[in-house]
C-alpha cells in the first residue's frame, strides 16, 4: 500500500478545509439572522385593549400586557395553539397580524408579522406610550397641536349620518370639531377617513382621539 506524500495531501486538505469554513458561515449567517431578532426587540409593558379574530373568523376582546415591534403578550378569554394566525385590532396600533408563538395561562404570546414600516410605527407608538405613562401627560402635551389650512371636513356618525364640521385645531393622536352635534363620550366616530373616539365635549363641539395614531405626512396632506 502506498503512503500519501506531504504533496499529495496538501491539495485535498484545503479543500476540505474551505468546505467547513463554508459550512461554519453559512451556520453563522443563518444564527446571525434569527437570534438577533429575537433580542433587538425589547418588550415594554403596556395596557392596550382591543380584539383578535382567529383563522376561523370567531372574534374575542383582548389585553395587551406588554409589547415590542416583534412580538406580545395577549390577555384573552380563549387560548390558541401555537403556530396559528390571528389578526388584532387595537387602540392606537390598529391592524396588526401575527402568529402564535405559545400559550400560557389566560393569554399567549404573539410573534408579529409586519413590514419594516410597520414595525418602526409600531416601536414610535411604543415610545409615545411608554413617555406618556411616564410623565403622566395627556395626548393633548404628548404632541403639538396646529390650526390646520384646510379646516372643512365631515363627521360620521356611527349611525351613517353625515355632518359638516369645522376642525379647529389637530395632532397626531387627536383633534378638537366645531360640529352642532356632540355624541357621546366614547362613541366611534370618522372624521374625513380618520376612526376616532369622543373624549370629551367643549363649548364649540367635541374633542376626537384617533384610533391609530397618524402619520404627519397624511395630516399635512388632509389639511394642509
């Protein structure tokens, strides 16, 4: 039996060597993809109600207890198994999909699928509650509020009427209406294309917060 020379060796061996050092990246790369993910979310702890509506369309309240761009916890009279879909409805945040990441006793976890748009208004919203909790201000401080140009707008009514109105003054996360009609507090209305809840009533109407907070490119856009 002949015996490999150092020559005959030292082709095959950097071969074999290039293949593992292929193999360690692309092991790398793949774990460079999903543990960082889970940790460049930091959950924050929130009180945020709304509902969810499960893959078989059944609708069920829900709490938010905490929250990041990835991913939170649910509060709900029902559980659900890991790996199904829902979609959320909640204040402020709107429309959010996700899937089950697992369960635990009276919620589960949700891990949100999302744009990369969506995730950052979602991490924005987040920074805007955490910092209203924490100076104790109303949304009225939270965000500056301007006498918008174009004033004219309509206010419906969850009855379908429709009224005119005269928008005196408006935010990202809420507006004052000059309007002849003042529902109650907490009844959802839609001022232009906007859904809001009734706050509270003033001398010249009422005082709106939007359901989502808005975008100051749409405002601009709506009012000018």
């Amino acid at each position: 039996m002949s015996i490999p020379t150092l020559e005959q060796e030292t082709p095959a061996e950097p071969k074999r060597e290039r293949a593992e050092r292929l193999l360690d990246r692309k092991s790398n790369r793949s774990t460079a993809r999903i543990v960082p993910d889970r940790r460049r979310h930091r959950r924050v702890p929130v009180s945020v109600f709304g509902r969810f509506m499960r893959e078989d369309k059944q609708e069920y309240p829900c709490q938010v207890i905490n929250m990041s761009a990835g991913g939170m916890a649910i509060l709900a009279p029902v559980s659900c198994e890991a790996g199904e879909r829902i979609v959320t409805y909640l204040d402020n945040f709107g429309r959010i999909e996700g899937v089950v990441a697992r369960p635990f006793e009276g919620g589960f976890a949700v891990r949100i699928v999302a744009s990369l748009y969506k995730r950052e208004r979602i991490a924005n919203l987040l920074t805007w509650l955490t910092n209203q909790e924490s100076l104790g201000l109303g949304e009225e401080r939270n965000h500056e509020r301007v006498v918008p140009r174009i004033n004219a707008s309509k206010l419906i009514l969850p009855n379908g009427k429709v009224h005119n109105c005269r928008v005196i003054d408006v935010s990202l996360s809420g507006a004052s209406v000059a309007c002849t009609v003042k529902p109650p507090t907490d009844t959802v209305v839609i001022l232009g294309r906007m859904r809001c809840h009734v706050v509270r009533h003033h001398e010249q109407g009422i005082a709106l917060q939007f359901v989502e907070l808005q975008d100051p490119d749409s405002l601009a856009h709506t009012f000018g």
